[in-house]
C-alpha cells in the first residue's frame, strides 16, 4: 500500500532564493492596500510625525517612589497613547539578547532540509516547529516569511523534542532569555496594574499567573523579496497575547497604524520592542491598546525578529473588563470570552471579512 505524502509547502526562503524577478500571486497584496506599502529603508529615515515611544525602565524599581511613580507614568502614558513601545534598561543583559539572536540566525543558516527535520504539521494540529504561513483565511493570501514557533515558558510545559540542537547553545540561550523575559513581564504588569489603580499583583493574576502564563516564542524570518512594494511579511494585526516583547536584527520592517497611518518603527539599540496585546486591553476595557501592526519586507536584506508572546491559558480564565475599570459612564466593550473564544472570534471576522470584499 502507497501511502501518499502531503506536498510541503514552498518555504518562502527557497523562492527568494531560486532567483525569480515575480513573486507568486498568492504574496501579492489586495489593490487597496499596496497604495501604503513603500520603501522601508526611506520610511526608517523619515523623522515627521509621530513616533513609537522609548521607556527607560531603570527606575521601574527605585527605592524611591516619586521615582518609581514617574516611570510608571511613562509607561502608562505609551500604553494609553500607543500600545507599543521600544523598551531599554529592561535589565536583560546586551550579552544574552545577542546570543539569542545568534543562535536563531545560525539556526535559519542551516539549510532548508536541515530545518525542514523540525518541520510542523498544522493539519494535524502540530504547531510547534519550522513552518510558513498555510493559505487558510478565505482570501487565500500568503505572507513573505517562514518561522519557528515553540512555547519557552513554564520551563514544565516546554516540548524539548522540537527546540533545535543546533547550534548548540539554542537551547540554554533562549531558555535563560525566556526566564529572564518572564521576570520582566512581571515587572510590567505590575506597572500596568497600579497604572490602573488596581492592587500590584492584580494583572498578573489575571492571566494565569508563574503557572499558566504561557511564553510562546515565534522567530519570524523574512528572507529578501524580489518585489517587496508587492508584499508583506506579516499582514496587519492586533496580538491576542496580554504582551508581546520583540528582538530583531536591526533591519527595519515594524509599521504601526497611528491616527489613521502608517509609522514605521525606528531600529533602536539593545531595546526590546513590547506591545500590549487584546488579552490586557480587554481586562482594561481599553485604557491600554492594542495597536495594529504588520512587517515588511525588502530586496536587499534578510529580516528576523523574535517575538515572545505572553499568553493565557487558552480555557482557565473568561477574559472580561474588569469591574474596577468600568462605570455607568464607562461601560464594558468586550462581551466575556475564553482566550480560545477571542481567537476563533478573530479568525471569524477575518474570514467575512475577506469574503465580503470577494
């Protein structure tokens, strides 16, 4: 008896790489949205406008509260403001952040069939592993870039089969970023809480706590595009995480949608970029954004980011506002629903929305 393999989808890396002039028409945006994709490198340069925010978070813990408090502030204001923020004095070292960035470069170096040995298996509900976007919305469109996606945290709940062995220090690089990354998403939340005129350990508690919070790292790689006017490598969207925080290999590609446009995230120096994701926006009925974003992509260089996703768990918890946040004045937005129920209720929007403008 024969059994029939399932074709692999092209890795978009092997299309960059066989030296086509055209990208296939699955990547090529719908007519309305090409009008705002333009040359990254120019859209970097460009300083009118609005920026996305720098906090400083060394004195998120001072030993002096007027200290503190102004930090907060901060903090505060760019959650209020923007949703997205480019984080320094985050307290992870510069040493680590480039260790993690060079283990995921050597990894995506290996060739194509090296990787394609940590391949994931999304019809079979596989998601950790190598992979690139499958065309499963009902616009059939696909995204410049291939990835790796595996849960990082609790340490308790990682598959350790799919982490790549090389190189060698993958593994203990990322473990320890994903330890100290927890510790700092802490910090953050406990920020964000008192921000809210919530107790401290409020937000925290919310999400699932040291036990549930999952950390679910995805390194996005996109490889160069022969038409990058013509293409995204991730479409516009809002995170479903409570926080998202990104590296990336200095090559800009990050866009927000503020007031109505476009702004293209500047390449800042051993920061790390976080976004407030639905999860916390929902639990502030608000206050806190979660912005649109989407990457693009270029001719002339690779791009790769790490985006560490701070996620409930998916059935525990019924994510709503919170009754301390909402008034006569200032009803609830968000009906309740599971962190599950939120995503499937995206996914359903997206898909009338892709065959309403069929």
């Amino acid at each position: 008896m024969v059994t029939s393999i399932a074709p692999v989808a092209p890795r978009v890396e092997s299309l960059s790489s066989s030296g086509i002039q055209a990208i296939p028409k699955e990547y090529v945006r719908p007519e309305e949205e090409l009008n705002s994709i333009g040359n990254i490198f120019e859209e970097e340069k460009n300083n009118d406008g609005p920026q996305v925010p720098t906090i400083d978070l060394k004195d998120i813990e001072s030993e002096d509260e007027g200290i503190r408090e102004k930090c907060r502030e901060e903090l505060k204001k760019a959650a209020t403001e923007w949703g997205v923020m480019h984080l320094v004095n985050h307290g992870i070292s510069q040493d680590l952040l480039e260790r993690v960035k060079k283990a995921g470069q050597v990894f995506f170096d290996l060739p194509i069939e090296e990787k394609e040995k940590y391949a994931n298996d999304q019809a079979s509900g596989k998601i950790q592993g190598y992979g690139s976007k499958l065309a499963n919305n009902a616009s059939g469109q696909l995204e410049w870039e291939d990835y790796f996606f595996h849960l990082v945290y609790p340490e308790d709940k990682r598959d350790m089969s799919i982490w790549p062995k090389t190189p060698s220090d993958y593994i203990v690089a990322t473990s320890e970023y994903a330890r100290q990354l927890r510790g700092l998403a802490s910090k953050i939340f406990s920020a964000l809480s008192l921000a809210l005129g919530l107790e401290e350990g409020r937000l925290e508690k919310e999400v699932g706590g040291l036990e549930e919070l999952l950390l679910q790292m995805k390194i996005n790689y996109y490889p160069k595009c022969p038409q990058p006017e013509l293409a995204l490598g991730v479409e516009a969207h809002t995170d479903v995480s409570a926080l998202t925080f990104i590296l990336h290999n200095m090559v800009p590609g990050l866009q927000l949608f503020y007031q109505g446009k476009w702004v293209t995230a500047k390449c800042v120096p051993n920061s790390i970029i976080m976004h407030i994701g639905d999860t916390i926006e929902i639990l502030s009925n608000g206050k806190f954004k979660s912005i649109l974003h989407r990457g693009l992509v270029n001719k002339e260089k690779v791009r790769i980011s790490w985006a560490v996703f701070c996620e409930p768990p998916k059935e525990k918890i019924i994510l709503k506002p919170l009754p301390e946040v909402v008034s006569e004045t200032e009803p609830p937005l968000f009906p309740p629903r599971t962190f599950s129920q939120h995503i499937q209720h995206k996914l359903f929007r997206k898909t009338q929305d892709a065959l309403a403008s069929k």
